[in-house]
C-alpha cells in the first residue's frame, strides 16, 4: 500500500465496487463472535471451497463480516444483493446452497428464518421483525463488509467525513457541529461528546499542553457486548471517528483502551490501524495535509471499574485502577495529567455519520430539542445488546424515544416457553430493573433515570415471572462488591454490608428493618462515594424494592421465594400430574426420588439439594417448588 490523498479516496471506492459487481453475488458470513463460537469461521471457508469446487468462484464468494446481530439464530450467511436470510447453518447445509441457490437459483426454504410466534417463513432479512424496527447508525456497515478490508469500508463512503473535515480545516466549526447534533456519550455517564470536545481543546490551549483522545473499549457489564461487535464489525468507523476527534481538538496522540478478553476485536482493531497506516490514514500528513495523529491500543486487565474515566486512565499510566477526585475532570487532567478527550465505542463510531449528513439530520432522530441544548434529550440512536429470556437474543440499534414493549416484544419476539414477562433490566450492574408496567416508556437518557435506571452503555437483560428480584439484587451487588476497587470506604463497606443484608434474606434469615436498612445505606454510598461505579452501585437494590417490595416482604416475614430460587426458602414436591415415566428419578444425582414405573413418585426433603435437575427432566409440570 503507498499513502493516499483526499483525491484517491474516490479511486479506491468505484475500484473496490467494480470488484464486487462483478460477481454474480456474495455470501456475507457472520464471523463475530458469537457466531464464530458455532463455526463462523468454516463455514465461510467451506463456502469458498465448494463454490471452486463447483467452478463457480468467479459469480460467487463467501465473505466474513461482522456480527449480524441477529446471534439467537447463527450462524448466518446473507446472500446479496437479494437478501435472501439463512441461519442457523451446519457445514452439511452448504452443498445444497450452493447448488441450489448460487447455481439453480432456487432459494433454500427450510434455512429460512421461521417466526416463532406466527409460523411465517421470512425469505428477505428486512421481512424478519428483529431488524424491521431498527436504524443503523453505528452499525450502518454491518454485515456488510468485510471488517480486516479497509477498501470495504472506503468503498462504503468510509473516511470521506474526515476528508471533508481536513478541506473545511476549521476544528471550532467541527466541534460545534458535534454539539449541535446532540449526541451524548454512549459509554454510560451521558454527557454531550461535543462539550467535551470543546472543554478539551480549551485546556489545552490555556495550558499550552497537549490534548489525547482515548476510546474507551473496557466493556464489562454482564450480558452486554455492543462495543466488542461494533469494533469487530466496522472497526475503521471507530478509527475514522477518534480521527475526526483528534483533528478538532488539536490532538496528535490516541489510545484505545481495550479489555483483554476481546481477542477478535483485538485483532480487528490491529489489523485496521496497520492498513490506516499504510495508506497514510494514521501517522503524519494524513490525506496530504499537514494533520497528523497515530493510535496505539492498550489492553485492560478486565476490572469493571477501568469504565470509569479517571480509574482508566491511571490503568494507562500503569498505576492501579483507581479512581480520582471527582472534582478532578479528566478532560482537563487526564492521561499523564494532561487534557484527554474519552468516548466509548460506539460515540466514536456515531461522528463519520454526523459529519456526513450534518447535525440537523441526527439530531431529528430521537426525543427532546437538542438544537440548543445539547442536554435538552437523546437525540439519534442506540445500539443494546438484548439478551436473557427473550426469543431473539441479539444486538439492536435503535432511535432514541422508541418503547421498551416495541424491543421486547416486537424486535425481541417477547418472553418465550409460556412465561410472562416481569422485569427488564438496563444499564448494566448499576442499572435498575424496570417492572411490567411501564413496558411502555420511552427509552431515552432521562426516562431511564427518573424510572430508576439507567442507560449505561447499552445492555438489556429480559427476566420472566420465575424470576427472583431479591436474588437478582443480591447478584449484582455481589458483582460490584467484587469489582470495586476498594480505594474508597462507603463503596467498599457499604456494598458489603448490602451483600450481607441481601444474602440474609434470600437465606430466609432476613429480618425487619432490613429493607429500611438496605435504603439507609444505599443512600450513604450514593453520596459518599468516590465515582460512578459507587454512586450507582445501589441501582439494583432501590429499583427491585421500588417496584418488588412485595417480594421483599416474602422472603423476610413469609420465609417464601414465590419464584422458587431461593433454595433456603423452597421445598421440591411432586403432583398428582406424575404419569411414572421415572425420568425425574433417573436424572437427580442424589437418587432422592423413589416410585415405580407408571406410578406417583416421591421426593425425599432431607436428602434433595434443591439443583432443579427434576424440574427441568419433567414434561408433564408434576415437580413443583413451593
């Protein structure tokens, strides 16, 4: 590769699309990584195999993208430009693709999206209803391009926002249009990236010192990879983004902080910074001017707390991670005390767009006037990943305002195997958990948080009615006390004694005044605490006795889990549904269950260790928990 100007930008765009009109079609393989975990990988390569083998490699090619979003069903492969949609594929499945759709021309049926509530089959991606309400911002590209190919991102309008920034070369009209879109953090903490921008070149100029951007990569909330997928899908987005950041700001100098179990996406990020590089997109004279900026990535050792800004940076510095004053902001004495401008993932992956198609078009998107007051609501989009009990587990992006039922049940095909819905809970361990009845809230920064949740950086974890709160609390509270990094005493003593509380109740040796107890001290760490991972920590704690208290209530005067968890406060009995079939009996590892064949079992209470394994064994519901 040789380095490129602003004029080749376009040359490489028609030379790369010519390449891929001339195939007949391509298959999109899904090699994110979920899918890759079910063989992504291989079937993109037995794909390419049998289409030689068939002789058919120059109409056809397999090619690895992204994550498709879709995980619930993968792996997947999208054949373009039709559309056509086919999951859940084995290397068996492949033959039968090839010949009969790339060479007869006859789609698949049975590899079909089937919806599981309706029976309908879905040939076409945008027919299936977990994409039909999405818009794609962040993940405008995914699925499809090939995320270690700079031509496919280039070829996709890829760095010509940046190439317009450098001809406008006015970085106060760059950050302005920032802020006038609206866009706020999408890493948890809210805040308007363009008043960063701008807050961050201000100090660096009054001090004469010079400024970093740092994309913050450390995602560690439980069931939440938005980031890991966005950097694993278009990684020159974020690139092309941090880029824009550096060249408003005045920075020469980027860092991504990325946590060490993302090995794909540290691969991504590698392989898309040497081929920005190679053409002249990272380093000096960037486009042929005189702009220059280069990224290095660092790799967190996994602690939730590195998420916040000041405890990251001090990881970076090799210090241990740990936050600061929260007096001390770090886009004024950040990196090595100097100004540092810091956004998640996907807030860098969002600026190329809103360069693009300008302010006034991303700030329409979403709720509130955010024109003048870049506070005044959410404006654009946001990527969730949506995961727990929840037929189309997956990654969505959708348009700020939009409803927690239109997710759950719409994008999400709702609560599956008969249960009801009963909780969903946002923004990560320190998010709160919302109840059914307000399904019908808008998503948004501020709607979260007057509900008694959060945004956070995006994860949605649906619960059904078997659901404890209680446990739930206790669980992520339980994590925060493991993740805390101790430096300050109301977080570290106070989740602590949070966690005694709750693992009392759910014990069955609650007692009264624990719920009051849990409030008085939840209150302390709120105010006391040294940073955001303190001040939020009791999110799962005040939001589950704000709607559940009921189930509180239960477990320290009745000594009763209702959603039969709490194995303290559970007894395991069967009914007379029991048609004999002794599988209940075959599969408990304590051979505590007696009956003969074709006749009423029984459960021996001194010696069943309540693990559940009846409960699940039984197709007839005749093993209760009470």
């Amino acid at each position: 590769m040789s380095k490129i100007t602003k004029s080749d930008l376009q040359k490489i765009a028609q030379n790369e699309m010519l390449k891929q009109t001339s195939y007949k079609g391509m298959i999109m393989v899904c090699t994110g990584t979920g899918c890759v975990a079910t063989g992504g990988f291989d079937i993109r390569d037995i794909f390419n195999e049998t289409i030689k083998k068939h002789g058919i490699e120059k109409d056809w090619i397999a090619i690895g993208t992204g994550c498709n979003g879709f995980c619930a069903v993968g792996p997947i492969a999208v054949i373009q430009p039709q559309g056509v949609f086919y999951q859940k594929i084995e290397p068996s499945d492949i033959e039968e693709i090839v010949k009969e759709h790339m060479i007869g021309g006859k789609v698949v049926e049975r590899l079909l999206h089937k919806d599981p509530v309706t029976g309908a089959i879905n040939e076409k991606m945008e027919e299936i209803p977990f994409f039909s309400k999405q818009q794609l911002i962040a993940l405008r590209n995914k699925g499809l391009i090939d995320p270690e190919n700079i031509d496919h991102y280039i070829a996709r309008g890829g760095y010509t926002a940046l190439k317009s920034v450098l001809e406008l070369n006015d970085p106060e009209r760059t950050i302005q249009e920032v802020i006038k879109s609206g866009i706020r953090g999408r890493g948890g903490g809210g805040f308007p990236a363009g008043v960063k921008w701008e807050s961050g070149r201000k100090a660096a100029i009054a001090r004469n010192e010079e400024i970093f951007i740092v994309c913050n990569a450390d995602e560690g909330d439980p069931g939440a990879y938005m980031d890991r997928s966005i950097i694993e899908t278009d990684p020159h987005s974020v690139i092309e983004g941090m880029l824009i950041g550096a060249f408003a700001t005045g920075s020469k100098e980027g860092y991504i902080y990325l946590r060490k179990e993302y090995p794909l996406a540290l691969t991504r990020f590698e392989v898309a910074i040497k081929q920005a590089r190679d053409y002249g997109l990272l380093g000096d004279n960037i486009l042929g001017t005189d702009f220059g900026f280069d990224i290095t990535v660092h790799r967190g050792a996994g602690a939730f707390v590195c998420g916040e800004s000041s405890a990251l940076m001090a990881s970076m510095a090799g210090l241990p991670g740990e936050p600061r004053a929260k007096y001390i902001r770090s886009v004024e004495y950040g990196y090595k005390d100097k100004p540092t401008v810091l956004n998640n993932v996907e807030t860098w992956a969002n600026i190329p767009p809103i360069i693009e198609k300008g302010a006034d078009w991303f700030a329409s998107i979403g709720t509130g006037d955010v024109k003048e007051n870049p506070w005044n609501g959410s404006s654009g989009t946001k990527v969730f990943s949506l995961v727990g009990d929840i037929r189309n587990t997956g990654l969505v992006e959708v348009p700020m305002g939009i409803t927690l039922r239109e997710i759950i049940d719409e994008i999400g095909g709702g609560v599956p195997d008969g249960r009801k819905f009963k909780a969903v809970q946002t923004g990560g361990p320190s998010g709160g958990c919302i109840p059914g009845s307000l399904l019908d809230m808008q998503v948004d920064f501020d709607t979260l948080t007057k509900a008694g949740s959060m945004m956070g950086s995006g994860g949605m974890i649906v619960m059904n009615d078997k659901t404890c709160m209680v446990d739930v609390a206790r669980y992520f509270i339980d994590f925060l006390v493991d993740e805390s990094c101790g430096k300050c005493t109301p977080c570290r003593e106070g989740l602590f004694a949070m966690k005694g509380i709750l693992e009392n109740i759910c014990n069955g040796k609650g007692k009264e005044g624990d719920i009051e107890r849990l409030e008085e001290l939840s209150a302390t760490v709120i105010d006391a605490s040294l940073c955001g991972l303190g001040t939020s920590a009791p999110n799962p704690v005040l939001s589950t006795i704000q709607y559940f208290k009921d189930e509180y209530d239960e477990h320290i005067k009745d000594k009763k889990c209702r959603a039969g968890i709490c194995k303290d406060l559970i007894v395991y009995s069967i009914n007379e549904k029991c048609v004999g079939c002794t599988a209940c009996a075959k599969a408990c590892p304590e051979k505590c269950i007696t009956g003969e064949v074709k006749g009423m079992h029984y459960i021996d209470k001194e010696k069943c260790i309540k693990c559940g394994i009846c409960v699940e064994t039984c197709k007839f519901d005749a093993v209760e928990v009470k």
